[in-house]
C-alpha cells in the first residue's frame, strides 16, 4: 500500500516504493531492496491495522517474513520451509522462556533481536544447515543486536521499529551466511549465554 500511516505525525508507507525502484536490479542492490521491502511492508502493514503475526512481536512482525519470501525466491520445497519454521519457532521459544520478547521489559534487543535470530535459524536450518549451524546462525544474529533499546517516537511503533525490521532481516541473511561458511567448532559465544547477555542488560 501507498500513503500516510494512522498516527500522531506524518509518516509515508515506503516499502512498494523501494520495492519498485530495487525489484528489478540485479546483485546485492535487488536482494537487498527486495528483503527490506518485504519486511517494510508487513510492519507498515501492522501499523495500519492489518493483519500481522506476532514472530515474535508485532513491532517486530516484518523480519522473519522478509526471509521466508526470500527462501519462497529460492524455491525451497514445503518441507524445508516447515524445517525452518520449527528452526524459527523454537529460537523464539527459547528466549522467551529464558529471557523476553517484550520490548518493555528487555528492550528492542527481545523483539528486533529475537526476530532476527528466529529468521536466521529458519533459513539456515531450512536449506539444509545443520542445527549446530543454525544455532550459530541464531547466535551471531541475537548478539548484534544486543542492548538495542526500546525507543519509539512518541511512543508510536513507527519510528525506528518499521525500519528495524528491515535491518534485522538483512542481519538474519548476513547471521545465515557467516554460520554456514566458518568452522563451528572454533566458535567461542553459544546461544544459551547471548540469552543471558540479553536478559541481564534488559534488566540493567
């Protein structure tokens, strides 16, 4: 959709724009463009009312859906894409039964963050990672988005929580192809202490 979003202030939809100017480019441009389009538009999207589902937040609703379109572009059977949902599904379960996906009580960290780590598991795992390459994806995902706050422009989930869902697909791919090209074994963070890192600095 085009036009202004329900709010306090003036805040234009962008996602078919980007998507119209990047969809026909070629190489990192296009892939880029078109990942972040996709998450801009479930988040505009949930900012007008319409239907969104919470992965693991609404605000943070657009990132693992910007990754499944990419993997649907990737024409990964029905089976991998039900392997990667798990992936996704217990990612999400696991810090929000250890730590939060609440942006109020662990910041933006537990909603972007966990929504990133979610979607990096679910592309890795689905395209055949192993689940200790999915782990690292989820890992390396979570732990840059850590002390990430809770900070919408009056106090709206416009500003800068659309966008953040664009970020946090880019990072998911980026988390993906970094786990699935090292050597895990040398890996020194895991995930279960990336939780803990995002709990205690919520709390602090």
């Amino acid at each position: 959709e085009e036009g202004l979003l329900p709010g306090p202030f003036e805040f234009h939809r962008k996602a078919k724009r980007i998507y119209t100017r990047t969809g026909k480019m070629k190489g990192a441009d296009g892939f880029m463009g078109r990942m972040s389009s996709y998450a801009l538009a479930v988040s505009e999207g949930n900012a007008a009312g319409r239907l969104a589902v919470t992965a693991p937040t609404l605000g943070s609703a657009g990132t693992v859906p910007a990754v499944v379109a990419v993997m649907k572009e990737m024409k990964l059977s029905r089976d991998a894409m039900r392997k990667g949902l798990l992936a996704a599904g217990l990612i999400g379960f696991l810090c929000k039964n250890n730590a939060s996906v609440t942006g109020a009580e662990v910041g933006c960290q537990g909603e972007i963050g966990v929504a990133s780590a979610m979607a990096s598991a679910m592309i890795t795992y689905g395209r055949g990672g192993s689940i200790e390459a999915s782990e690292a994806a989820a890992t390396i995902a979570l732990e840059h988005h850590l002390g990430m706050s809770c900070d919408p422009v009056g106090g709206f989930v416009l500003i800068p929580c659309i966008e953040r869902n664009a970020f946090g697909a880019i990072k998911a791919y980026n988390a993906h192809l970094m786990a699935t090209n090292e050597i895990l074994s040398r890996r020194w963070e895991d995930l279960d202490r990336v939780i803990q890192a995002m709990v205690e600095t919520g709390r602090a």
